[in-house]
C-alpha cells in the first residue's frame, strides 16, 4: 500500500521549508489561542523594521541573463551585484556568468517556480562548486520582487518573485534586478506541475557581464553569441553564394590588376627601344656630318 506523506515537497527532500505547512499553521494558531500572540504575524510585523536594500549604485558590477521561455524570447534582466555588501556570494555569482567557466548559468533552466515567491534556477551537471559555501550577510533581505540570491552552496540561484523573507533563511542575498522587472511578472503567471516545475520550459539562453544598462557585452561574448546565431539552409545558401561572388570577383581583379601591370611594362620597354633607336640615328647624324666636314678639310688643304 503507498503511504501518503503530507509534508511538502521541501520537507520530504531534506530542503529548509520556504512557506508554512498545514502542520505549521495549526501550530501557529495553537500558539495563537495560548498566548495572543500569532507567529506568523509577528514576522510580518517584524518584516516591516527590517532595512531596506542598499541604495542604487551604477558602479556595481552588473550582469546580465537573458530568459527564454518555450520557444519565446522573454527578454533580458539586468541585476546590479552587492560585490560591496557580500563580496564573497557576489563574486561567485559573477564568476558563473563568465565566459567558458564550467558552473556557467548558461542554458540552465528553472527546475522550480513558487508562483507569488520566487523562481529557482542555475543547478547544472557541470556544477563543481569546489567547496564553495556561501557566506551569510545577515542585514541583506528579500524584501522586494527582484532580490537576486544564492543558496548555502552556491549551487541555486533565486530570484524573488514577491516579497519572499522567509528566502533569508535559506539563501543570501547578492543584488537585485536593475530591468527586466515585467519579464518576472509574466514569469510570475505562469502554470507549474505538482512538482513546481514549469508546464513551459523556461531556460537561461545567455549570460555575462554587462554594464548598468545591459547593453554592453564583452567581445567574447560577442563573437560567442554570434557563433551561436541559428542559420537556416536558404540563409547558409545565401551566405555561400556571396561568399563565393566576392571570391570570384577578387580573383578577377588580381588577374586585370596583373594584366595591366604587364601591358605597361611592355609598353614602357617599346618606348625605351624607340627612344634608344631615336638617339642612335641622331648620333649617326651628328657623327655623319662630322666625318662629311672633316673630309672637305682635307681635300682643301691639298
């Protein structure tokens, strides 16, 4: 006979619990009715003197991830980098969005989405992590949708969806989401399994540095996407056929190129016999004359 556990997903997988079971709100109440005090709203009422996220700074680093959902293109979201508030989890965070690093967030997918929470993504087979444990910040908070995070390995990344506190438990916050505030929104509104696993595929297309506008990518990153650009066979056809035109046309141009070179190397060594043949009549001339002089002298003087 299967035994039917009611504990979430989370509970069952050994994961810290991110939102209240059925068994923690009867607790709650129960403490509710003892002492007139409520758990749940006390943390609500806590949440509200917590500090806000440090002011916006566009000397941070920033990243950028574009978000593909399906066969859509979402768009890209731009997150400003706490490297000055938690410089370990934001080094980490940035190194996996380097160009060739093995732990890249690059074609990774959302293997979870807590609709009104947040959305999971960035495990990975390559994923070595060596050794990498997070360092919590305590001051930083989920206190907004768009909070960027880390779990304790380094392993998953978060972004809130909502105002998510009860992520601060399980994940360290490492900046937040600069633009692209609508793509989460849309992101938000999608259907999930039982599993919380999107009925639509959403994957991480690209990643990379970038600057506060999203809209510098390094060369690298540059030539890699360009590289990675789909051509269809009629493109690939195209491509060829001008490819193979301009070939033809540098190859005639070499040949007129030498052609002329030749006519005037010809025409320049007729000139010179011309000239030479030119001279030598003159001097014949000249000499002719001389002789002709020279004899009229000597018929004279006899």
């Amino acid at each position: 006979m299967t035994r039917f556990v009611g504990d979430a997903k989370d509970v069952r997988e050994g994961r810290k619990k991110l939102f209240p079971t059925t068994k923690d709100m009867k607790k709650n109440m129960e403490i509710y009715k003892r002492t007139g005090r409520h758990p749940a709203l006390e943390g609500n009422r806590n949440s509200d003197s917590l500090p806000p996220l440090p002011e916006r700074d566009m000397n941070r680093p920033h990243i950028f991830i574009d978000v593909q959902q399906g066969n859509d293109t979402l768009g890209r979201l731009v997150v400003e980098v706490f490297e000055d508030q938690a410089p370990l989890a934001a080094r980490h965070l940035i190194n996996r969005c380097r160009e060739g690093t093995t732990d890249t967030l690059q074609l990774t997918s959302v293997h979870r989405l807590l609709p009104d929470m947040a959305m999971f993504f960035g495990t990975s087979r390559g994923y070595k992590g060596s050794g990498v444990r997070v360092r919590r910040y305590e001051r930083l908070h989920h206190n907004h949708a768009g909070v960027v995070s880390l779990s304790g390995d380094g392993s998953e990344v978060a972004i809130s969806l909502t105002k998510a506190l009860s992520l601060d438990s399980g994940y360290q916050v490492v900046g937040r989401v600069h633009k692209g505030l609508e793509i989460l929104e849309k992101i938000n509104e999608s259907a999930v399994d039982p599993d919380d696993l999107p009925l639509q595929r959403i994957t991480i297309t690209s990643c990379g540095l970038t600057d506060a506008q999203g809209t510098h990518e390094s060369l690298e990153e540059a030539a890699r996407r360009e590289a990675q650009k789909k051509e269809t066979p009629q493109e690939a056809a195209v491509r060829l056929q001008a490819e193979s035109k301009r070939a033809r046309d540098s190859v005639k141009d070499a040949l007129q190129s030498g052609l002329s070179h030749t006519r005037t190397g010809g025409e320049r060594a007729g000139s010179s016999v011309r000239q030479s043949a030119s001279k030598r009549s003159m001097l014949a001339d000249v000499l002719g004359d001389l002789s002709d002089d020279e004899d009229s002298a000597d018929d004279s003087n006899s």
